[in-house]
C-alpha cells in the first residue's frame, strides 16, 4: 500500500488560527526531538512570530506540518525563519515521529520548502541568496542529548544539495536562560548560481547578524563570541569569500 504525506503551512495569524488544534501534537514531537534544551528555541516565541506577535528584530517565521495519510495525526515537521534584509532562511528545526520515519515524510517536507520559498520571493518581489541550516558535530554531541545518531543524521542531510559553510560556528543562546551552543556545524543549500564552492563573506556575516539580533543580542559587534567568531572567520578568507566543503559524511 502506498501511503501519502500531505503538508499544511503555517505563515500566519489566519494560518495559524486555522490549525489551532494540531498543535499540542507539534509540541509533543518537538520537544521529544530536540532533547536538549540548549538547541531548542521555546516553541511560544516561536509561534508568537508566527501569529504575528513580532518584535522588530524578530524573524519572520513558518511551519510546515506533514500528515500521514488522510489522518488529522501529526507525523512530523519543519521550523524556519527568513530574514528579508540579508535574504537568507534559516531552517531551524525539523522533525518527525521516529515511528514514521522512512515513509517519505523527509520528501513531502523538502518540497514544500521549496514550494513556500518560491511563494515567498513572489510575494516579496525578491530573491533569497541561500538557506542555513544547522546539525550535530557527530564527535562533540552526547549521544543521549540528540534523539537520532548525529551521523544518520548527516547522512540523511548529505542526500539534499547543501556544503558544509567552513567557520568556527557558535550558536547563540536562544533564550536569557539558555547556554551557546558550540557542537554544531553551519550548512548552506545555494539558492542562486553565483555561490557554489564558496560564499561571500558579506552574506554569511549578514545572516548572523541578523540571527543574533533575532535572539536579543541587538549589538553584535559589542559581543564576544560573536567577534571572536567574526575574527576566526577572517582569518581564512580568499578574495572576500568563504569556502565551502563537501558534507562531512
């Protein structure tokens, strides 16, 4: 029997209103997904963006949810803020019910990334430089902080058209009682053709910028991970840019 994944979007207060009721089953998933509560940003912030609730510096955000089936069950999804000063996204969290994982949740999910890209570049008459996205440093993650191998997980990442963007990356704390977080590597999914094995140095710093702005740190400049972070980077430029590798898997 083949079954199908089907994908509701959440972009908005209407959207949100709208799927109400699905979302006690998305903060099931998320929180038992994400395990450790430094890489989880608390899902209110998130869905307060969503509805509408943001603050100047505030991402805007969406969620893609996948159903399985005709079922009203929710079986996984994906979290992702886009900045429209930098032109970047950022996925932020995917996830999905390890008992439906393999059944082509993952496939549903991409595409509709895809597809609220496009619908989003149309709507804001401009044209996203790249997506950013974050996974476990197989070596520095406790196995029993991540909820799947961090080495399945990479390979699973390996399979869609991203490099690994070659930086000393620190995620800042995604709240006032929440730590950095340094066991993570920085992925990028090219949007345009002028960035392929490197990047400029401009988009990346633009998008951090904007990320840690995003999460209360309003003065990057007059932090110091940040800076150190800024300096590191400039250390291994060429010509402005930034390599790009191969996935490490």
């Amino acid at each position: 029997m083949k079954h199908h994944c089907s994908i509701t979007k959440l972009i908005n207060s209407e959207d949100y209103e709208k799927y109400d009721s699905g979302l006690k089953r998305l903060t099931e998933i998320y929180i038992s997904e994400f395990p450790d509560e430094n890489e989880r940003e608390p899902l209110k912030n998130i869905l307060n963006r969503v509805k509408g609730k943001r603050t100047e510096y505030d991402p805007h955000t969406f969620i893609l949810l996948c159903k399985y089936d005709n079922e009203e069950k929710i079986i996984g999804g994906v979290i992702a803020d886009y900045y429209l000063t930098s032109k970047c996204l950022h996925i932020t969290y995917v996830f999905i019910d390890s008992a439906y994982r393999g059944i082509g949740a993952w496939s549903s999910l991409k595409k509709g990334i895809f597809d609220t890209i496009k619908w989003l570049e149309l709507i804001n008459n401009l044209t996203f430089n790249v997506i950013f996205f974050e996974s476990n440093i197989p070596e520095k993650t406790d196995i029993e902080l991540d909820s799947i191998d961090p080495v399945l997980r990479l390979k699973i990442f390996s399979r869609i058209n991203a490099r690994l963007v070659d930086i000393p990356y620190t995620q800042p704390a995604l709240s006032s009682n929440l730590k950095e977080v340094h066991n993570l590597y920085l992925f990028c999914i090219p949007l345009v053709e002028s960035i392929h094995n490197s990047i400029d140095y401009k988009i990346v710093m633009d998008f951090l910028s904007d990320l840690y702005k995003s999460l209360n740190i309003l003065s990057p400049m007059k932090n110091r991970t940040f800076i150190k972070m800024k300096n590191e980077i400039e250390k291994s430029l060429v010509n402005g840019e930034i390599k790009l590798k191969e996935f490490p898997v």
